[in-house]
C-alpha cells in the first residue's frame, strides 16, 4: 500500500515535470527549430556555392545538397507557426510575418519553386544551370524572405 501510494506519487511527479518541460520548449521550440533549419539551409548554399565556385567539395555532392534544401524549403512552411511572435528566446523573425500572411505565404512558395528546379537542374549534373538558378534562390528566397520579414543585424 505504501509502496503504491509513493508510485502514484512519483508518477504524478513525472507526468508534472513533464508538463512542465514540454511547455517551456513549446514557449522556445518554434524560434529555435527555425533558427537551426535556417542554419541547414545557409550550411546547404554555402557548400553549393563552394561546389560551383569549384572552391571544394564534388560536382557530385550538388546534387544532394540541392536535394535537402528543397525539403528544406518544406519544412520552412511549418518553421513559423502562428502565435510564435510571442515566443520567448532571441529572434529576428519580424511580427510582419504574422501581420502580412499572404505576401509571406508568396515568398515561402518561391522558396519551394526555386530551390526545386534547382535540384532537377543538379540532378541533371547541369553545372553551369545550377550555377544560374542558385542565383535566383538567392534573390527570389532569401533575399526576397528576408528583406521584409527579418529583422536586420544590430
Ligand atoms: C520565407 C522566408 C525565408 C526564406 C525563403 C529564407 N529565410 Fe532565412 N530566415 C528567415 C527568418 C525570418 C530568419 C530569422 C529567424 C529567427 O531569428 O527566428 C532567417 C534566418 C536565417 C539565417 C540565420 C539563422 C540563425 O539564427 O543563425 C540564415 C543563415 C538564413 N536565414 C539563410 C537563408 C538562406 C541561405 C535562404 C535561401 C536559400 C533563406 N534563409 C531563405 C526567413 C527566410
């Protein structure tokens, strides 16, 4: 009986703490996953870039990293859900994401666009296309993604 009554106790406990920890990372999660998928997709340029510029890395490993950005640029659709404005914990998402749903929603398609004919243009193994289009993921994407939706560097 004593013993019982302690599981039930310890139970509780575990099941509070929990709670408890699973609410402070929903409060952090959603600026921290972002933070670390941006990171992914700013890891992914920087190794094409070094791949075209023939500055290191194989022709063959474009493909692949043209590959992950375009499920990266999926996965940035779910990277800035609603109330994360309120989210604790350093950002530079600007509140116009959430105040301007549709021209956000406009750049976040362009995102998946342009990083996915970049990766048909790798997959091919066309150097000199992929050279062009990561051109245009990087005025269209980013570029146009970040100009109005995050905030500058103090
Ligand atoms: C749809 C909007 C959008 C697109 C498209 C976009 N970004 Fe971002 N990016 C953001 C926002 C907003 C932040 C700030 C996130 C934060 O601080 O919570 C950010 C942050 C970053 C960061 C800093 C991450 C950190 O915290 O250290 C890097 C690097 C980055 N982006 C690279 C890129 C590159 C490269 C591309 C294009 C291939 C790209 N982003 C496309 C919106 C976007």
């Amino acid at each position: 009986m004593q013993f019982s009554k302690k599981l039930v106790i310890a139970t509780c406990a575990a099941i509070l703490a929990g709670m408890v920890v699973g609410t402070a990372e929903a409060g952090k999660g959603g600026s921290k996953y972002r933070q670390a998928l941006m990171k992914a997709v700013g890891g992914h340029m920087g190794a094409m870039k070094s791949i075209l510029k023939g500055e290191g890395g194989k022709k063959e490993s474009l493909a692949g990293h043209a590959a992950a950005m375009a499920g990266l640029a999926r996965a940035s659709m779910t990277a800035f859900p609603k109330d994360s404005s309120k989210m604790e914990g350093p950002t530079r998402a600007l509140d116009a994401i959430w105040e301007k749903p549709g021209d956000f929603a406009k750049v976040s398609k362009a995102f998946i666009v342009e990083a996915d004919k970049l990766a048909a243009l790798a997959k091919k193994g066309d150097m000199k296309g992929a050279a062009k289009q990561i051109g245009a993921l990087g005025k269209n994407a980013c570029g146009a993604c970040h100009k109005p939706f995050r905030e500058k560097k103090k």
